[in-house]
C-alpha cells in the first residue's frame, strides 16, 4: 500500500483553462486529505518531472497521482522506478477533448475521475516480481527436427542458449529433405536449386549448444515457462529428461490424405499421382508415366486438390502453387516439348515467386483459371474436362501421361481425435436459456507435446487444428505462455517463410525465458511483474478460475483446488473476474480496489438530473479508442466515468451491484470483438464477460432494476467513431429506463 | 460442345512470328488501353487466351485481328512481356497464309529462305527477261519505250495485274467463307447480296481513308505517315494504268480503235510526258517522296526496335520495305536519267526498277505484307456486312 500519496494536476495542454483547478485541488487535498497537491502549468517538461522527483525524495511520496494527458502518452516520462506506484487521470483525451470547456459537468467529470484515480492509489501496493525457487533453465526445447526446427534450435544457439531437438524419425530434416529441388531464393529466382536444409543438418549436429534426439517423442511435458520438465521417450530405449525454459513446436504439416479425392482420379488410374509423388519421382530420376514407364510428353497439374474445399481442407496451404510451378518446370526441362498444363481456382505467387510464375510461362507451361475441373481416362490416356473461366467455355485437355494433384496440408497437430477441453466435467450441466455460452477450447489428441495441463494434453487449435493463437497480433503465440508454434505446424507456409517462422518464434522463446527470470509477465503485457494470489481459505472448489484461464494457468489438485502456475500467467485475471468468492487478486489490482472506484464516484440526487453511467473498458482497444475520440474532438455524453480493466476478462460481477447499489443508472461495458476473429489480447475475456453478463439479468429482476441498465458492446480501436453513438445510445436508453430507485440509500 | 486444347496450333502459331501467348497472365490491360474493345469483346486479351488453348477454328474465323494497326500501346503497357499487339501481327500472317489457297504464303511465311529465296528468284528472273526481251533503244538518245518494248511491257503489266487481282479474288472469297460462315454449326447463312452492295461504302470508305487506324490515340504520327504511304500508292500506281486507259479511250476516239491501241501498246504517246511543273508531275514527285520517307523511317525504326511495332522484324517486314524502296529509288533515278537522257544508266535502273516491281507485287501483295492493304478494310466491311444482316429478320449470324 501507498504510505504517501501526492497530485499532481497539470493545467498544461489547455487543462487549466477548461476546468477550476483550484475545486480540483481542493478534492484531493481536502476530501481525500492530501498533504501534496500541486499544479504545473508543463508537468512532463523537465521542471514539472523534478518537481515530482524531489518530493519522491524529501518528501518520501510513494504514491503519484497525475491528472493530465492520458496513460498512453508519457508513460516513460512519468516513470520514477519499481517502488513508486503512479496512476494516471486522464484529463485531457477523455475528459477536456470531448466534453465542453468550462461547464459544470465537464467539471464533475474531472473530480471524478481524480477521485477513483486518488482510490486506486489508495488500494495498490507495489509488486514484488515471482521468484521460483529453482533456478530458471535457459535452454529450448524444440519439438520436431525439419527445416523450422533446425532453424529454431540454430537461431537459439546463436543467440548463446542451449537448444534440445526432439526428432520422431531417425533422421533430421523432415519434408524439406525428401524434396528434388527447391525454388532458389536469389535473383532472378527462377533457378531450381538442391534444398539447402542439408546444411542446416550438418550444422545443427556440429553445433555443441545443441542436442538432438534422434527416433525420439515427448512422452510428457510439466512444469511451467522457465521450470519445464520433458520427459522424452526415444526409439532405442529409455527415458531422458531435460529441464527447459520455453518450447517451440516445430512438427510441420503431412499433405493431405489423396485417398480422399477419388472424384479427382486419385486411386482410379495409375497416372494420377501428388505433388508428393512427382517429387519423389523426379529425385529418383526421369519422370515416366506410371503405368508403363514411359517418358511423359504430357502432364497436368490440378491445384487446391482437396484446399479451399468445405469438403476437405477449408482453407489454401499457401504453397502447392509454388510447388506446381516448380515440378510443371522440372518436366518442362526434361522434355521442353512437352505440352505442360496447370489448372488452377486462382494462382498464388506471392513475393518473388511471380518471377517462377512468369518463367514457367515463358517456358510454354499453359495455365487455366477453371471451374469444375473433372479428370477421366480413356484409351488415349488421362483427359481433363474443366471450365475455362477467361473463355466462359467448356475446354478439353485429352492424352495426358501424367495428372499431379497438389494436395494440401494438414498440421500434424490436426492429427488424433478431436477434444472438447474440460467437455467431461461441463457434461451433464445445462446452461439456462438465453445465456451466452464462450466457445470451449478444441485440440487434438496428436501425442505431440502431452502437456500436464488441467485444460488438455495438446495446444488448442485457433482453426482447422493450427495451434495459433492471433495471427496478426501474434505471430508465434500459442494459447500455452511459453509454447510457441513455428513453421507448418503454425499455418501453411513456405520455405522462405518457415525460416523466418522458426526465427521468430527462437526470438520469442528467448523473450519468454529472460522476462520469466525477471518475474515479469510475457506479451502482451511484458512490463507486469505483479502475480495472482489466491485467498484459498475461502476457496469453494468451483473450479471457474481453472475453466476460463485463457492459458491453462492454473491446474486442479484431487480435490479441485486451484494449483496457481504464476510463470504460465499472462496477468489478465480473467480468473479474478471469474471467482465468485472474489478471492484472486494482484498487489496493484483487485475486485476491491475497482470496485472502490466505483464507490468514489459521486452521484447526484434525483432532481439534479444528472445520472451517471459507469464506462467500464478494456484498456487495450476500448480505451485507446476513446482517446481518439478526444483526438478528433468529439463530444460524449456529460454523464460517463470511464474505468479501465487489463481484460473485459476480468470484470467480477460485483462491481456492477456496486454501482448499482450507489444510485449509478448504467453500466456500459466496452470490450473487444469476440468469435472466430477474436480481437482481444487475452484470447476470449470479452467472450466470458459477456457469459457472465448473461447470467446478471436474473439478479438484477430481483432486484428490480431493469436489465437494460447494463449492457456489453464490441469495440475495436478502429471503431473510435462509433464510440460516440454507442455511448449516446445507452444514455438515451437510460434516460427512458429513467433514474436507478437506489439512489440516495 | 467443349474446345479442346490444342498444343500443336500453338506451335503452328509460333512459326508466324514471336508466339509471346503463353506469357499472358490475364490482367487485361491491353484490354483497357485497346480503343478496339467493347465490353462484349474483349480485345487482344481474348486472342491471347485462344492462342494460349490453341484455339484454331475461333482465331480461324475471326476478323477481329485485322482490325488492330498494331498502335503498341497494349505492348508497352503488358506486364508480362506477352506483346499481344506482337501476338496479333503474328495471327494477321496466318490469317493471310490461311486465305491463300496455294500454300505459297504459309511457305513465305514459315521459312525464312523460302521467302529471300522467292525475292532474290523474282528480282533475277525479271532482270534476265527483261535483257531477253530488250533491243533496239538507241544508245546515243533515251528511248525507254524501245529498251523494253512497249507492247511487252503493257501486256507483261497487265498479265501481272490480272493474274494478281484473280487470285486475289480467290483469297477473299476463302476470307469471306471463314468470317461469315466459319465455326458456325448451322451452316452456310446467306446474306442478300443487297446487303454486300448497301455496305460496299464501308470498304470503300475505309480503303481509302483507313480511318479504323486513327482512333488509335498514341499513334497519330504513325497514322499519317501510314496514310501518306498509301496516297503514294495510289498516285504512283494509279498513274500508271489510269493514264494508259486515258491515252487509249482519247486515241481510239480521235482515231479508231485500233491506232488507240497501237499508241498504248507500240509508240506511246507524247502526250503522256508531262512537263516537269505540270501539276500531274508534282503529285508524282510529292508521292516519291513521302513514300521514300516513311520507307525509310521504317527501316530505321525497325533497326533501332525502339517502338513496339518494331521489336519483332519478320523476313517479310524487311523484304518488302526494301522492295518498295527499292522500287522508289529505282523509279526515281530512272527519271532523273532519262531526262539528262543518259541512255545506258536509263536502261540499267529502268531494269532494276522493273525487277524489284515484280516480287513487290508477287511476294508482297499477294502473299504476305501487302496483303493487308486489302483484308483490312475487306474485315471491316464483312463485320459492317454481318452487323447489318443480323438485323434483318431470321438471320442467325452470330
């Protein structure tokens, strides 16, 4: 807790023109008793931030208050170290930049909002960062020996760790081994060179920072980011165990089951073969016709066979063109006469690659855009009947030796039954009509990591079985803290892009390593050294906390007691909004001091006329997106005090009885976007807040209070200019609602 | 009934020029920059794509080629290096080896000594009748008409003209049959002959004023220069056989018939050397020159391949403009020649001219280059001619 708190109120930025500094002073000082209260026409001038240090330093102050320019702004000018704890009143973007200067209610507004930032100093104390008891292991395990990654393990040997490299087959290099050629990567990137992964291999088995297992799987995975234990069975017998500090799951893709595309003549004729095949039997030499052996004269080759097919792989595996193209250039360039066709939805060469593209039709390859592409034999050979998108006709390719399918791929982590996290235990329970039911996690029993987690033995799978976790925001997360997923396994890729994959995610579980040792908090929220404590005294066994961890934080004991793993924790605490027995909460951040805030708020009588609705945001995209609503001037409604949350996740129901309960007439809440195109950082907070909601409306009929005085919407950042509407909307609702009857109790 | 793709005519293709077809991507910017296309039909793109397939029969029937004067701007615009302006010169060769019945064209086209060959076969073989035939001339005054003697020379002229516009006629009629009834399944439509004879204007119109060629906007300089060229033609070529029907009609009036004749074919007239300011004369010198001019910007600009057109020389672009230079320079000089009346150089040149006359016509305008000239306003008029009838009632043209 704060021993000394001070404010300071910057009149800057025009702050002092628009409000009564001095009524603002007065709330600190005599309301809350502060002994320091200064204003400064330019606090985040050097003079202003001195001002501030020396009272840190003669005065002993351990608590700053800054009511200025948002938390957004400045954060690094108003830092002054681990042990003073600073909270910020945003005055400026959301409170001057969009309510009208000089009025009264812009004046509450302000008061406000210094009271709960004043509360919220109050009730925080500064974080002492986890230190485990053993010592953090620096080293990498790497699941899987192909081109991602030997990459990964490289990248992390060079970096001066140590990587471990657990390898299924008895040899290093995985798919990208069993290729003839591979595009070369160099201008004018037409060349078809030997896969380099060969050296790669060498490399890896030559560098003494890494170790490789070889016939080897995991057979077990505990622990937490810095303090991992895998145990890893290997082929030749026995059991090895390797303390590690974060893993990279590199097990790459299979290609998708041909079998399954008869209506493409896979399995009817001899002569049509995969990518697969084509490269196998361009590696053993000349390219014949299947069934007898002969040279091909002519070939074709049917992209997305099985991708971007609801029946099969929804979705495009990103590199059969390439590989298309590649294998239509290796037949043209054993028999250049050769009549080389590719029938193609739509041709993806990206990058580079277009100069493949345009050198396979330079070399005569002809290509199709088609529709309804159906594969025959007859006596003359393979016959192809398609479509022509450009011709808008029906066009016939007859006497083919060779049809390729470009078959897809499938993440080895989409292999094995699929599972419903936690489905056994929610079995049986049945959830009320009209509540909103969050997506259970789904993963796949692949044997790859066999994970000790309460929330599945495998990564959960974002789509179609990959393991990602965002893939714009966060390329490389997994929904496991310390678990980062590269190459195929992620999303169909490349080889160029594997390598920067693998990369990246070396990158990340070094990151993880290094800010575990720290006792800080990974992304998103590196700076966050504060950790969940559980009041276990209290603990009713409801098991909410280990059901909506995001992470798969925390564990369950026999007896359905929380087992906390503070290094897997990402610091949302979706779990403290999650407990009903409010017994979770971090040194700077807990049910009671939000809902203290809540309390600081003052409300006016009835006949004022001023109701007052409590904004409670997300502070990753609905806060920002207010900002900006101050950036660009727009008016809000008088009546909002905005709150912000780490996570909509972590929104505890009680602070909405709170409110209530003080004569507040709305509670609006504004959190990301949920569903298959989640926005939020923490993977679904938003997604439970809202299931919690869902289950308010009861209580609040008892109560009789009407449910429409609390309401969730979905904001993205982008959205600051719906903001507006959204919050005038709920104003307008409440107005007609008319004033909550709690008040003045 | 579905199209089969056709490896084997893209190869076919190939052999008319540079075949860049399979280059195309299908962006459709010379598509967007084609003053030729409509929404209905896509132009060049559409004739990439058939050649791509090998589409023999619609490039067969199509007209569509010789609509484009090959402006370049498609060619300048293309990301893939496709040259589709190149890819319709290439169609507009086979187009013509197509029409031609003989086979002659396909050969000219398809082989590069074939063609020289056929040059360098005519040119001497004119150059050896022609010191056959001649005796007699005077060799202290010129008396052309002696050198080769006239009557030879009227005869061998239209002889070559006749043989020419016969098989001329045959080549359109094959044209015709492909535009207007070629790759269609119901058969052979007839179009009232009223209709040929209601749009004959079109080719009229478009022979002479080749107006098809102005709408094409980053070429207006080509366009005059390309016109220019063909008033030469005309001023020079018409010249000819205009005044030869004008001396015979006046003589056979003032004389009878038979000395008419005799005058055309034998003496000549003295009325037909017009002074050197006479008006007629000026015409004729104004025609030399601009087409000794656009015959030389072309050979340069086809040597310094700055333009689209010029990229992709054929044999036959070369041949011809050396012809028609050739011709120019020989016709001039022979001129000039004859009126210093230096008799031997006069008859030397008049030899040259006259050999390098025969393969321009022979090889040039009936077999490839200079063929155009006549299917492109023929195109035009055949489409205006099926546009017109698709109008009429029950005539299923299209």
């Amino acid at each position: 807790m704060a021993n000394k708190i001070a404010t300071y109120i910057c009149t800057g930025c025009g702050i002092g023109e628009a409000l009564n500094t001095e009524a603002l002073t007065n709330v600190a000082a005599k309301e809350y008793k502060l002994e320091i209260v200064r204003t400064h026409p330019f606090l985040c001038g050097a003079e202003g931030v001195a001002l501030i240090k020396e009272d840190i330093q003669t005065a002993g102050v351990d608590g700053v208050v800054i009511a200025g320019c948002s938390p957004r702004v400045n954060t690094d000018v108003f830092n002054f170290g681990d042990e003073v704890l600073v909270e910020r009143v945003n005055l400026r973007e959301q409170c001057i930049w969009c309510h009208p200067a000089n009025d009264e209610d812009t004046q509450m507004l302000a008061e406000d909002q210094l009271r709960m930032g004043i509360v919220k100093v109050k009730g925080m104390s500064v974080p002492t960062p986890y230190q485990p008891e053993e010592e953090v292991s620096r080293t990498v395990l790497v699941v899987g020996g192909g081109l991602a990654g030997i990459t990964a393990a490289l990248e992390v040997a060079k970096a001066g760790r140590k990587a471990v490299i657990v390898e299924k087959n008895d040899a290093l290099g995985g798919w990208v081994a069993q290729l003839y050629k591979q595009v070369s990567v160099r201008p004018p990137y037409t060349e078809l060179e030997d896969p380099e992964i060969r050296e790669r291999i060498k490399e890896a088995e030559a560098n003494p920072n890494i170790k490789v297992y070889k016939g080897a799987q995991i057979e077990k995975i505990s622990g937490q980011p810095g303090l991992f234990d895998a145990y890893i069975t290997q082929k030749s017998g026995g059991t090895a165990t390797e303390r590690v500090g974060a893993i990279i799951l590199a097990t790459g893709a299979v290609s998708y089951d041909a079998s399954k595309l008869e209506h493409l003549g896979f399995g009817r004729s001899a002569n049509v073969i995969t990518t697969d095949g084509l490269e196998e039997m361009a590696k053993r030499g000349k390219i014949i016709r299947p069934s007898d052996g002969k040279e091909v004269q002519s070939a074709a080759f049917v992209l997305c066979a099985g991708s971007r097919d609801p029946e099969h792989l929804p979705y495009c595996s990103a590199t059969c063109c390439i590989d298309s193209l590649k294998q239509a250039l290796y037949i043209k360039r054993q028999n250049p006469n050769a009549a080389v066709y590719v029938f193609f939805k739509d041709l993806r060469a990206p990058g580079f690659h277009e100069y493949l593209y345009q050198q396979a039709q330079k070399e005569g390859v002809i290509f199709f855009r088609s529709d309804n592409t159906r594969i025959e034999e007859n006596g003359k050979g393979l016959v192809i009947h398609a479509k022509d998108v450009l011709v808008n006709d029906n066009i016939v390719a007859e006497g083919l030796d060779l049809v390729v399918l470009a078959t897809g791929m499938v993440p080895t982590a989409a292999l094995g039954e699929m599972l419903v996290a936690g489905a056994e235990e929610e079995e049986g329970k049945k959830e009320g009509e009209g509540f909103f039911s969050p997506k259970p996690d789904i993963y796949f029993e692949s044997n790859i990591l066999n994970l000790e987690y309460r929330q599945g033995k495998e990564l959960p799978s974002l789509k179609y079985g990959f393991p990602d976790s965002h893939f714009i925001c966060f390329p490389y997360e997994t929904r496991r803290t310390g678990i980062y997923a590269a190459g195929t396994v992620r999303a169909p890729m490349d080889i160029p892009t594997t390598i920067r994959d693998a990369t990246g995610a070396a990158l990340k579980a070094i990151q993880c390593i290094e800010l575990t040792a720290k006792g800080m908090a990974v992304h998103p929220r590196v700076w966050d050294s504060s950790y969940a404590s559980f009041r276990m005294e209290q603990c009713t066994q409801c098991k909410r906390c280990t059901v909506e961890c995001p992470f798969g934080a925390i564990n369950e004991d026999e007896k359905a007691n929380p087992l906390y793993n503070p290094t897997r924790c990402r610091r949302c605490a979706t779990c403290m909004g999650a407990c009903p027995q409010r017994i979770i909460s971090f040194q700077n951040y807990s049910v009671v001091i939000i809902g203290d805030m809540v309390k600081a708020i003052e409300v006016p009588e009835e006949d004022e006329e001023k109701p007052r609705i409590v904004v409670i945001v997300c502070e990753n995209d609905a806060y920002p997106a207010l900002d900006m609503v101050g950036m660009n001037r727009i008016n809000l409604s008088p009546w909002i005090r905005i709150i912000p949350l780490r996570c909509l996740g972590s929104m505890n129901l009680v602070w909405i009885a709170d409110a209530l309960a003080k004569g507040i007439d709305g509670v609006l809440l504004l959190g990301c976007k949920h569903g298959d195109d989640y926005q939020c950082h923490f993977v679904k907070g938003s997604e439970l807040c809202t299931y919690r909601l869902s289950k308010i409306k009861e209580t609040l009929d008892r109560l009789a209070l009407e449910s429409d005085r609390v309401r969730i919407e979905q904001v993205q950042i982008s959205d600051y200019n719906l903001v507006p509407e959204i919050i005038k909307e709920f104003a307008a609702r409440i107005e007609e609602v008319g004033p909550n009857p709690y008040k003045g109790f | 009934m579905a199209t089969k793709v056709n490896p084997d005519f893209t190869r076919t293709l190939q052999k008319f020029g540079a075949n860049t077809a399979t280059y195309c991507f299908h962006c459709g910017n010379c598509t967007v920059v084609c003053p030729l296309s409509t929404d209905e039909n896509q132009f060049p793109r559409r004739f990439m794509r058939y050649a791509q397939l090998g589409m023999e029969d619609k490039i067969k029937n199509a007209a569509e080629p010789w609509l484009c004067y090959f402006c370049g701007d498609c060619q300048r615009l293309c990301p893939r290096q496709a040259n589709p302006g190149e890819v319709m010169m290439t169609m507009r060769r086979y187009l013509t080896s197509l029409y031609d019945w003989t086979g002659l064209s396909l050969k000219l086209y398809t082989s590069k000594t074939s063609e020289w060959l056929a040059v360098a076969g005519l040119f001497l073989a004119t150059l050896i009748l022609v010191f056959l035939v001649q005796g007699g001339a005077s060799t202290e005054h010129t008396e052309l008409h002696r050198f080769v003697p006239r009557y030879l020379l009227q005869i061998g002229g239209i002889l070559l003209g006749l043989g020419l516009a016969g098989m001329l006629a045959l080549n359109i009629r094959r044209m015709h049959g492909f535009i207007m009834n070629g790759g269609r399944q119901s058969g052979y439509v007839k179009i009232p002959a009223s209709v040929y004879i209601k749009e004959l204007g079109t080719f009229l119109y478009h022979f002479l004023t080749q107006n098809r060629f102005s709408q094409c906007p980053t070429s207006r300089t080509r366009y005059i220069k390309h016109w220019l060229l063909f008033l030469g033609f005309i001023v020079l070529f018409g010249y000819a056989g205009f005044f030869l029907l004008i001396e015979i009609i006046k003589e056979s009036l003032h004389a009878g018939i038979v000395t008419g004749l005799k005058v055309a074919f034998v003496t000549g007239s003295p009325h037909l050397l017009f002074p050197a300011l006479h008006p007629i004369r000026l015409l004729e010198y104004a025609a030399t020159i601009a087409i000794l001019y656009v015959v030389i910007d072309s050979l340069a600009g086809r040597a310094a391949k700055k333009e689209p057109l010029h990229q992709n020389s054929h044999p036959t672009d070369w041949t011809f403009l050396l012809l028609v230079g050739g011709t120019i320079v020989t016709g001039l000089l022979t001129h000039i020649f004859r009126n210093l009346d230096l008799p031997l150089a006069t008859y030397y040149t008049f030899a040259l001219h006259l050999s390098f006359i025969v393969p321009m016509f022979v090889v040039g305008a009936l077999f490839t280059k200079w063929a155009h000239a006549i299917y492109r306003p023929l195109a035009l008029y055949f489409l205006k001619v099926k546009e017109t009838a698709a109008k009429l009632p029950q005539m299923d043209l299209f």
